[in-house]
C-alpha cells in the first residue's frame, strides 16, 4: 500500500478498539479511535478517515443515528460491529447506508478482508457500461450478460436484480432493499420473490450454484455480490 | 323466614292423611259389613271372619300401627255384634264362639302390627340402600374429580342433592390459615364477619360450631371441621333449617370425612409437587453451576497458558503457530459454549420470538457447512436435497443453530472418513430434515435422555454442557415441528427433524 489509508474506529469498549488498532496497524492501516459517537462524528469531519468501523451499541448515542448523521455528508464505506442476534438493528443500520456488517465476536482475518473488499468496491468506477467478475460480464446498456463468452438467457426480472447486486458488488443489501429497488414498494414483505429468483439467478451464473461465489446470502438480513 | 309455615304446612298435611287412615279403615269395615250381612244367614259366620281378617291385612300395607289397632278392634266388634249368634248383641253364647272371637282379635291385631313392621324395616332398608348408593356414588364422583376446585363442585353438588342444603368450604392455604374472607365473598356466599370467626374457631379446634350445635348456637350458620389423617384441609359451613335426626347425622358425618379425604389428598399431592419441583430446580442449578465453572475453565486455562508462554521467551516459529492455534481453539470453544448458554436462556425464560419467512433450504445447509468446515473436514459430507425442492417457511437463524449443533455433534463421535448424511426433502406438509452418522450410536438410557438439558453421554470427548441438543428439540418444537432419535440398524445415529411447512400459496412464474 503506497499510501496509508486512514481508518476510524467508534467503539466504546477498550479492549475491542486496542486489538483492532494492533490488527489494523499491522496491515498497514493508519488508525484513528473514538469511544464515543459525538467524538466519532468530529474525528470523521477532521480526519477524513477511508472507512469507519462502527459499534451499535455506544454509551451517547444510538449507533443509527450516529450513522444517519455521518451519511448527511460522509459518502465513503461504513462498516457495523454488532453484538449477535441483533438482526433488526443490522438491517435498519444496512438501511441506513452502512456498507457492510460484522457481529461480535468475529475474526480479524474476516475484518480485514471486509475492509479490503469493501474500499476496492468503493474505488471501483461504477459507471462503467460493462462489469467484470471473474468469467461473467455483465453489459448494462446492451442488457448482455455473458459468461465465459456464452450469452446466458436472463429475464428482465432477473437482470435487474443482477444489476442492482453487481452495482453494489461487496456491500450488504437487505431483503427490503432489493424487493423494493427490483420489484417495487408493494412486493416489500415478499422475500419469496427473492428466493425464488436468486435460486435461478445462481444456476445461470454461478460455477457450482450450491455453493455460491456471486450470489451470497447473509441469513437473516440480504444478499451481497462476491467475486 | 318463608321456611316457617311451610315446616307447619308439611305436619298438617301428615296429620290430615293419618287421621284420614283412621277413617278410612272405619269405612272399609264398614262397608265389608255391609256386604256380608246378605251373607250371615246362608254361609255362616266362620266365613266373615275370614273375609274381615283378609280386609285388615290388606290395609296393614299401607297404614300405620294406630289405624290397624283401630281395624282391627272394630272389625272384632262388629263381627261379634252383627255375626255371632245371638245376633245384634255383644253376647256371645257357646264357649267355642268366645274363643273364636278371642282368636280373631289376636289373629287380627298381630296380622296388622306384622305387616306394618315388615314394612317399617323394608323403608328403612331402602333407606340405608340409597344413602350407601349416594356415598359410593360420592366417592366414585371424588376419585374421579382432579385438583380442588372440582372435588369442591362434586362435593358442593352431591351434599345439595341428599341434604337439600347449599353449603360453602373454606380452605386452608396450605400455611394452616384460612384463606381469606374476600375469597369466600367472591364464591357468592355472602357470610358475616361473625361467621368467618365462628369458621376460623371451628378450624382451630376441629368441633363443629353454630345452630344446632353446643357452641355459638346462636348463629345463623353452622360449621363444620374437614379433618383428614394428617391435615386439616379447611372448613364447611351451611345453613340447616332442622338439626340432623339420628341417622342422617350419621350420614352427613360419613359425607364430611369422605370429601376431607378427597381434600386431604390433593393437599398432601400438591406438596409433594412442591417439594419434587424444589428438589428439580436445585438439582440443576447445582449441575449448571459445576458444568459451567468446568466447562469454562478449560478453554481459559487454555488462552492463558498459551499467551503467557508465547510472552515468556523465546520459541521456535513451529512452537509459537502451535500455541496460537490452541488459543484459537479454545476461543471458538469459548464461543460456543457462550452461543448455546445465550440459546437456552432464549428458551429458558419463554422469550424465544420466532422469526418466520420464505427461505430456500440450500442456503441454510450452505451456511451451517461453511461454519462449520474445519470440523468436518475429516469426514465425506454427502448432501441430498431434491432439485424440485420447495422454499420453505422457518426462522434461519433458530434452523441454522439447529442444524449446527446436530452436525456438530455428528463430526464429534463419528469416525474420520466415514460419510456424515445429510438427507433433506418435502413430504405431506412437512419438511424432514434426518442426519446421519457412523458413531457408535446411543445406549437405551442415552435415546431417552439425549433430549434434556444437562444431560451427557459418558464417553464423550467433547465436554460441553450438554446442552446442543436440548436447544435442538427447543427450537424444533417452537417450530410446532418434532424431532427424534433412533440408532442406524449397521452402526451410527439417526436424528430425524420434522417441520410443518405448508407450500406457497402462488407459483412464482420465473
């Protein structure tokens, strides 16, 4: 890494900010941490930080909110740490404009690599007509999808919902979001619709669709778009 | 204060019918004269006497002993006075026809006051016969009633039926206090403040109290004690509008000792409940603690040992990975051991929401083979789920907890290299999950128990609490869905889940 990208941690428990901060570090990451959600919001503004890892549970303010504001005017990636079985919180968090999510305990390896994939994603030039990954390409203007230079017959229903996933590839999109973008506010409870096409979806897409590398469920909250 | 003339009423009546027994057996002899006069010169009247004796035996069986006396002396009198010769005189003249006469008399007399008796005895083995039959009938209604409130409405109904009064029962609290006053309020008796003393009194000393009685006569009510062997289960306390004769007394004490009994034995049953249930929760509480001060020490001395050592000196790049993988280890084991505490407090304390949705199974057995990689690295997973599988409707995150701990289990007694089946389909309404592995299966005491918290197989290696498969069967069933366990006839477990799980309503066109 040429240059050091900045990192800022909001999290209200010690032993949690000073393992990350040695963890970052070690991968070359400059770290900067705040205990509480009003420091955060000020660290963000004076440190324009590449990416912020936040905690839900702060002892001044809500995680969400602390989120909503930071959205107003900071666009980069947001990462959410979150205590288990919290899935309401993490999807109003995904909701609410956070990239990604980890739930405590989790393992450094996983963070890093959460943070590697989600700053790439968001340097990657997103309006470019044609997306890449791997052996698929995905053409948006001509509706083209090709893998391994084969033209796959996708509906319409499928190519939007294979649009909207790959445009967000490495963030968390939750049920809600996608029913809504694809199919429209009335079908919002709907998950059936999602599971039905993602199913098909995958054994168009994916090499072995049983066990997917595109189409990734996160249990309990959405889908995101691997590599 | 309407009972008065009635009681006054009921012995008018009864004098009306004697006296008009008395009358009716002067008509009746009357008129049996009347008809053997035609008779008394032709026949003779050694025939009238018989007719008068069949007459007075008749009506010996229904009258009572003073209308008979009276048949029986008329019936004497008007044969001497209107038969034997002379007529129409109370003279008798041949020493034969004196003794004659004698003879019907006696004749007469011990034919009615026989019968009347033979009647007496047969009313009052009626009697007895009902009375047995209302207390076998007692009994059968008690040993059939369960828990108190029903004995009290069997108890309440029956003394209602036989006494013809409406009686109300305190209880005891099981503290040897009466329950309280309002209670009985609430039962829509409405008793006085001098009434629960007299009824607190009665319990104390166990001596029945009130009208009729030798104590607090003066009361309305009158109260009795329900004494069973080893308790008191509380009180009763009625109205009565005449006291109890003799037998019926005895009755109504035989009524009272059967329904303490009842009584006494739902008590005696409930603290024995109490008693198993405080044994139980202690029982646990201890296995809790032990396992869990166990279970966690082991991973800490773990992370402990090892982190110190690799701080303490200088060691090889072998050394030092191995010791970080033991630290790892035991972190995961840590976690798990935390996850399923977490779990069984979820269903311990009846919080456990179940969050149901659409979900494609494939994903579920993605998730759960993902986690849990390393640990079945050593074994060959064979996966079957049919192409045409439906989605199914179930809470991802309780089936993935599911899913891992019976998975978990499998890679934990099951040899390495052998296969660990996992066979998942539809059928009737149901998604069936069944798991299968070639570990040495379960003892008879282990398929019986594997299911309850706490609860370990004895050679497992594993540790844990003992807990996995009890939040399988926990969140199965907040499933509404069942699961079971059977060893393989070769070798091996077979765990079996069934959910309901109706197919969607409309078909998704793709």
């Amino acid at each position: 890494m040429n240059e050091k990208e900045t990192i800022l941690i909001i999290d209200d428990e010690l032993p949690i900010r000073r393992l990350l901060e040695i963890t970052l570090s070690a991968s070359g990451y400059k770290v900067i941490h705040s205990p509480t959600g009003r420091e955060g919001l000020i660290d963000a503004a004076t440190h324009h930080p590449s990416l912020i890892i936040l905690d839900l549970g702060l002892p001044d303010a809500d995680g969400k909110d602390v989120l909503k504001k930071l959205r107003e005017w900071f666009f980069k990636p947001v990462i959410i740490l979150s205590v288990r079985d919290s899935e309401d919180e993490i999807i109003a968090a995904l909701d609410n404009g956070a990239n990604d999510y980890l739930t405590k305990p989790f393992r450094s390896g996983e963070l890093l690599a959460r943070i590697r994939a989600t700053i790439r994603s968001s340097e990657k030039k997103k309006d470019e007509p044609v997306l890449e990954f791997g052996t698929l390409s995905i053409d948006m203007l001509n509706h083209i999808v090709k893998k391994k230079d084969e033209t796959l017959k996708l509906t319409s229903t499928e190519f939007s919902l294979l649009n909207l996933l790959a445009k967000n590839q490495g963030r968390v999109l939750t049920h809600q979001y996608i029913l809504k973008e694809v199919w429209g506010y009335g079908y919002i409870e709907q998950t059936q619709y999602l599971r039905v096409f993602v199913a098909q979806l995958r054994k168009k897409i994916e090499d072995n669709p049983s066990k997917p590398k595109l189409l990734i469920t996160e249990s309990g909250i959405g889908y995101r778009f691997g590599e | 204060m309407s009972e008065v003339p009635k009681i006054k009423q009921i012995s008018f009546l009864t004098f009306i019918s004697k006296v008009n027994h008395y009358i009716l057996s002067i008509i009746v002899i009357g008129l049996t004269v009347l008809f053997c006069l035609p008779l008394s010169g032709s026949q003779g009247y050694h025939l009238v006497s018989f007719i008068l004796l069949f007459v007075v035996s008749v009506l010996a069986t229904f009258m009572g002993i003073g209308p008979i006396l009276l048949a029986s002396a008329l019936s004497s009198l008007v044969w001497n006075f209107f038969f034997i010769p002379p007529h129409y005189t109370f003279h008798i003249e041949s020493t034969e026809d004196i003794l004659m006469f004698g003879m019907f008399f006696t004749i007469a007399l011990v034919n009615g006051v026989l019968t009347t008796r033979v009647r007496k005895q047969e009313r009052l083995a009626r009697s007895r016969e009902e009375r047995t039959n209302a207390l076998f009938q007692l009994t059968k209604e008690l040993s059939k009633a369960s828990g108190t409130g029903e004995i009290l409405h069997v108890a309440t109904r029956e003394i209602k039926k036989h006494f013809a009064v409406d009686p109300s029962f305190i209880l005891q609290d099981g503290n040897k206090n009466l329950s309280s006053f309002d209670h009985v309020q609430k039962a829509g008796q409405l008793l006085s403040q001098s009434d629960f003393l007299m009824a607190k009194w009665v319990f104390e000393y166990s001596q029945k109290a009130g009208k009729f009685t030798n104590t607090l006569s003066a009361n309305e009510h009158t109260c009795y004690p329900l004494k069973g062997s080893r308790l008191n289960p509380g009180i009763l306390i009625t109205e009565h509008t005449r006291p109890l004769s003799g037998d019926k007394n005895i009755f109504w004490d035989t009524f009272l000792t059967q329904i303490s009994s009842s009584l006494e034995r739902e008590f005696l049953e409930e603290l024995a409940k109490k008693a198993r249930f405080l044994d139980e929760s202690d029982r646990l509480y201890k296995t809790l603690f032990n396992s869990i001060s166990h279970e966690l020490r082991i991973p800490v001395s773990t992370i402990l040992g090892a982190s110190d050592t690799l701080l303490n000196g200088d060691h090889s790049e072998n050394t030092r990975s191995a010791l970080y993988n033991e630290i790892l280890t035991a972190s995961v084991r840590l976690n798990r051991l935390i996850g399923n505490l977490l779990n069984m407090s979820r269903l311990e304390s009846g919080q456990l929401s179940v969050r149901l949705d659409w979900y494609d199974i494939n994903d579920l057995v993605n998730k759960v083979t993902e986690d849990l990689k390393d640990e079945l690295k050593p074994f060959t997973l064979v996966v079957a789920v049919p192409e045409d599988m439906p989605l199914v409707w179930i809470d991802f995150g309780l089936m993935e907890q599911v899913l891992y701990n019976l998975l978990y289990n499998a890679c934990q007694h099951a040899p390495a290299t052998s296969n660990i089946r996992l066979n998942i389909c539809h059928k009737n309404k149901e998604l069936m999950i069944e798991i299968l592995d070639r570990g040495p299966g379960f003892s008879e005491e282990a398929l019986k128990n594997v299911f309850k918290k706490f609860f370990r197989v004895e050679i497992s290696k594993s540790g844990g609490l003992g807990l996995g498969l009890s939040i399988v069967k926990g969140f199965i069933e907040a499933h509404k869905g069942s699961v079971s366990v059977e060893n393989r006839k070769d070798r091996g477990a077979r765990f079996m889940i069934r959910i309901p799980s109706e197919l969607m309503n409309e078909k998704i066109v793709t």
